[in-house]
C-alpha cells in the first residue's frame, strides 16, 4: 500500500508544480498582451495629438493608470502613460512613444513601485533622457507612496528612494 501511495504523492505534486507554471506562463502572456495593447494605444493617441499642444503627460504604473485625470483637469489636454504592473525600467524603454513624440508642457512621472529594490539603477537615465529630448518640458517627479498589507513592508526602502528622487530633482532642476 506504503509503494502505491508515495509514487501518487509524487505524480501530485509533479502536476501541481507544473499547472502553476503554466498559470505563470499565462499571466505573464496576459501581461505581455496588455503592456503591448497600451502601447500601441499610446501610438494612436500620439497620431490624434501630434497637431495640438498637449499640456501634460503623466508617466508610471497602475497607480497613475487608474488616476481619472480628466476628472481633475478637465480644462486641460493630458495625457495617462500609466501602465499597470510596469517598473522604471519598463518606462525607460518605452519613453519614445510615451512621452518623447508628444513634447508636452508638463511631464508627471511617479514610477518605480514595482521595482523599489531595483528602481534607482536606471532612474537617473531617464531623467537624463528628459534633459536631452525634452528642453521645453517642466517635470514633476512624484515621491512613492507609504503603502499597506504585504506592500508595507517596503515602507522604509520607499522612504530612501524619496529621498533620492529629491536629490535627482534637485540636480536636475526638476519639481519634486
């Protein structure tokens, strides 16, 4: 009996083991679909506004994604490059199309939430991306935002990246 149940423990195991990468594998094609679709949304968008002045652009994650901004600024033509999930370094590399063929008034950027432990080894770069493509262009860096649950125990780190993103807009001359 002892040798039937041990080999059925394995097999379980096994099958679970492999059903959750596959999930994984689906998310993360969900997710790649998603980041994908925004994009090319962002690409349209800029065919519509490449005429017109736009007064700000607001760069980062699902925490500006979900920020109504018409809302807020109905008087004013702006721009959500929020993608849910992304990190710095996915917005680096997406900046010509987010933001760059655009040349707004106003650049927002709040990024980083998904990355903090790795956020500040290319943050610089994109801020230096700012300085050479966007000379006309006022930007606001946003500081992170103190969080809850299992988030909140990266309330410190994000309390140290705050004070590096001051000191990255202090040494460009950008608002934080």
């Amino acid at each position: 009996m002892k040798k039937t149940i041990f080999p059925l423990y394995i097999f379980t195991f096994i099958f679970f083991l492999f059903s959750s990468c596959k999930q994984d594998n689906d998310n993360f094609n969900f997710f790649i679909e998603f980041y994908n679709n925004k994009i090319e949304a962002f690409r349209l968008e800029n065919e519509e506004y490449k005429h017109k002045m736009v007064d700000a652009i607001f760069l980062g994650d699902s925490l500006t994604e979900g920020y109504n901004l018409q809302e807020f600024y109905p008087e004013y033509i702006v721009l959500n490059r929020g993608i849910s999930g992304d990190t710095s370094i996915g917005l680096e590399k997406r900046l010509d199309v987010s933001l760059f063929a655009i040349q707004p008034k106003v650049a927002v950027m709040l990024i980083g939430a998904n990355n903090m432990d790795t956020m500040l080894e290319n943050y610089e770069n994109i801020l230096k991306s700012f300085e050479e493509k966007l000379s006309n262009t006022k930007i606001i860096l946003l500081s992170l935002t103190s969080m809850g649950r299992e988030w909140g125990k990266k309330n410190q780190l994000a309390a140290y990246n705050n004070v590096q993103i001051k000191m990255y807009a202090e040494k460009y001359g950008y608002e934080y």
